[in-house]
C-alpha cells in the first residue's frame, strides 16, 4: 500500500489499516503532496516496479522524502 502523507482525499492514516486487512501488505509512505505517488516520485516508482516486474518486495517502513 502507497500512502501519501499529504493526500487530501485519502488520509494516510488509514494506509496501515488497510496493509493490515489485507493481511499481507506492506506500506510505503510518501512525505509529499497530492494524492498519487506513482508514478510522480522515483522512489515508489522503483518500489513498486520492482515489486510488479521482479516480485521484490519492498523493505518495510519504506519512507520516501518529498522533492
């Protein structure tokens, strides 16, 4: 799951809660504004390509600075 700490339409807060229901997530968090992150930063880009392409699976607590 990407979350974005400034996503005016989904609250990040709820990002964990719902890695959680789906029993295997793992959350990436973005520090930037709006409401994707992908493909707008290249480091979740690079997390979640790896992980669609390669089935790298993202290290966890994964936290991507704003530009």
């Amino acid at each position: 799951m990407v979350g974005t700490t400034g996503d005016p339409a989904t609250p990040y807060e709820n990002t964990a809660h719902l890695a959680d229901m789906l029993g295997t997530g793992r959350v990436l968090t973005w520090e930037g504004e709006g409401h994707t992150a992908y493909p707008s930063t290249d480091c979740i880009t690079k997390a979640v390509d790896g992980y669609l392409i390669d089935l790298a699976v993202p290290k966890e607590g994964l936290r991507c600075p704003a530009k």
